[in-house]
C-alpha cells in the first residue's frame, strides 16, 4: 500500500482524477452556477469514487466561517426539550450548518456562562439557548457573549430574541374545548412553577375561566411526571361528585397518571372525567381513552429559531420580530367526548 493510498483523497486527487483543474472542483464544491453540466457531473462522480470529504477545518481558515452553530440545553429528557433539540438539529443541518450541544443539568448563570465560554472556544458562529425555567431567561439576559443568542422555549416576555409556542394560548384552547363541551367547570394540574410555560398554561386556563365568568377552581402541581400526574388523579378522584367533570393537565406524561388514577378510582373517561393533556406526544393517541391535547409544532420551532439566529449572525434585521410566536393546535380525541351532566350530580 502506497502512502498516497494510506492518507484520505484531498481536493488535488480529485481534480486529477477528473481531468480538471483544482479550482473547477472548488467551484463544483461550491455550487457555482458557471460550470458546464458534463463538468460537474464528472467532477462529482470522482469525489464519489474517491470517497472525498471536505476539509472545513481548512475552509474555515480561509473564510472564517466555521459555520458551527452551538446550542445548550437542559432537561433534554422531557419530551418538550427533548424534541426542540432535535428540530434545532435538523433546521441546522438543513441550511448547512454542523452543531455542537451542551447538555446542562440547570441552567444558572455560572453554569451558562461556562457552556456560551465553551462552545465560544469551538468556534460556533451563533447560540440557541433552549432555556424553559425562568432563572436560566434572567441569565441569559445577565450574560454577555460574543455571539448572538436565541432563545427557546421562554415563555412571554422574554428579555432576550426568542421563539416560542404561544402557551398561553394553547392552555385557552384545551380550557375553550372542555367548556364548551358542557363542563362547568375545569380544574387544571399545572407544571413546577420555575416553568415558564408552565405559569403561561395557568394563565392561559385561568383566561378562559373568567372569559366565561367561571371561578377557577383548586390548582395542584406536579413535576411533569407521570408519577406526580398519578398522586394528583388520587387527590382528584376524591372531588368526583364534588363539582370535578373535567381536567386540563400541562403535560401527557402527567395526564397519563391522572387517566391510570381515576381509573384505580373506578372513575370513567370521559364518561365522569373528562381529561385534556398537552404536548401531543407519539404515544397520547394510544392512551386509555386516547388523549385529547395541544400539539406543538417542534419543527416550525426548530426553523423559525435557525432562521433568526442566522440573520442575527449575518447582521439582517430579523424577519418581523425578534419575539417569534408559533401557535398550538388542538387535537380532539376520545378523552373528552361531550359532557352530559347525570341527573342529581353536583353543579361542575
């Protein structure tokens, strides 16, 4: 085996191979338009051939473009952060870009600050922050970076650029459904209360409530886990024929303890109780009954968020603002069938 055959194919062996000169490769590379089709053709079949890959550690030299984009994330094994770090990803590699991820514990200033030094080290070009609890937006604010910074998944009023799913609005919707489903009533399991979009959920419920001159009944927490969803449903089950018809919950995964609760309860769904999730997950339209819920759309975010980091970087005034909302959509299963109010249950 000779050393040539030993080292990877470089830009020179592949302008052999095709008859043609080094710089016409460039431009092949390049996808410049001044370059005859059989040209191209032949130069592409020589890169397949030879197995060529481009040296974007050289490239970057040359243009001081890494494009390298950075994102730091938290929390990665919920299904909301989880399935943003995917879209993000996929919108990265769609424009081109290749990206390096820090996976936080929380997200604190110092933490933050040591992940944005890092990533600065690798030479990213530009940060999305996927940031859900308020400490981690106060600390996005605090900080300064040499790069620009997008966040995601901060709920309103973000001090920073950001993209996110209007929560608010979507815990209206699944509230609006339940209502006007003939609830009287609707009680709501929220998230942990450093949650931004967890507190945007109350105020969403809390919204629809008084749009329709309903006190919002009792709120209980839990820590987005089906766990804390399943001691909430126990609690619930004891205000059936109390005035409970009807529950929003923050999140599927919690809404699957509630359903598996008030079922041990001997409480039908949605026959007695009828329950609405959020987050759409794969497995929501296979819960016992299928769950209704607010679907976000991950890969709208994931594309908006790209796209405005990209205009940051190249010094474009962002499209429309640089505080993107995406609205959620409701999906009605069999959850919450319309109510029919037994004769002598307790007003709802």
């Amino acid at each position: 085996m000779t050393r040539s055959q030993l080292r990877p194919p470089t830009m020179a062996d592949v302008a052999r191979q095709a008859g043609v000169s080094h710089q016409t490769v460039s431009r092949v590379l390049g996808d410049h338009p001044n370059v005859r089709d059989e040209t191209r053709a032949k130069v592409l079949r020589a890169i397949e051939e030879m197995g060529y890959r481009r040296n974007f550690s050289a490239r970057a030299l040359a243009t001081r473009r890494t494009r390298t984009l950075g994102v730091v994330a938290s929390n990665t094994t919920l299904y909301g952060p989880a399935s943003t770090l995917f879209a993000l990803e996929e919108a990265a590699r769609a424009e081109g870009y290749l990206v390096s991820t820090v996976s936080l514990r929380r997200l604190t200033v110092e933490t933050l600050s040591e992940a944005l030094d890092r990533l600065s080290e690798g030479g990213v070009e530009g940060v999305v922050a996927i940031a859900p609890q308020r400490s981690a937006v106060e600390a996005l604010a605090e900080l300064r970076h040499p790069f620009p910074v997008v966040a995601v998944g901060t709920g309103s009023g973000a001090g920073v650029p950001s993209v996110n799913v209007d929560q608010n609005l979507g815990a209206r919707l699944a509230t609006g459904h339940l209502l006007a489903a003939g609830h009287r009533r609707v009680w709501h399991l929220a998230g942990p209360e450093d949650w931004q979009e967890a507190v945007d959920r109350v105020d969403g419920w809390r919204a629809a409530l008084e749009e329709a001159d309903v006190e919002p009944p009792m709120l209980l927490r839990g820590d987005w886990s089906p766990l804390s969803g399943y001691r909430a449903g126990q609690e619930l089950a004891g205000w059936v024929g109390r005035g409970l018809t009807a529950v929003f919950v923050a999140n599927d995964q919690m809404a699957l303890g509630v359903l598996r609760a008030l079922r041990e309860a001997g409480v039908r769904t949605p026959q007695d109780v009828a329950v609405a999730g959020f987050d759409d997950i794969p497995e929501s339209e296979f819960f016992a009954p299928p769950l209704t819920t607010v679907r976000q759309d991950f890969a709208t975010v994931g594309k908006r968020s790209i796209a405005l980091l990209l205009d940051l970087i190249e010094g474009r005034t962002p499209s429309g603002t640089s505080q993107v909302s995406i609205e959620p959509q409701l999906v009605v299963r069999a959850s919450t069938f319309p109510y029919l109010p037994q004769p002598g249950a307790a007003p709802g």
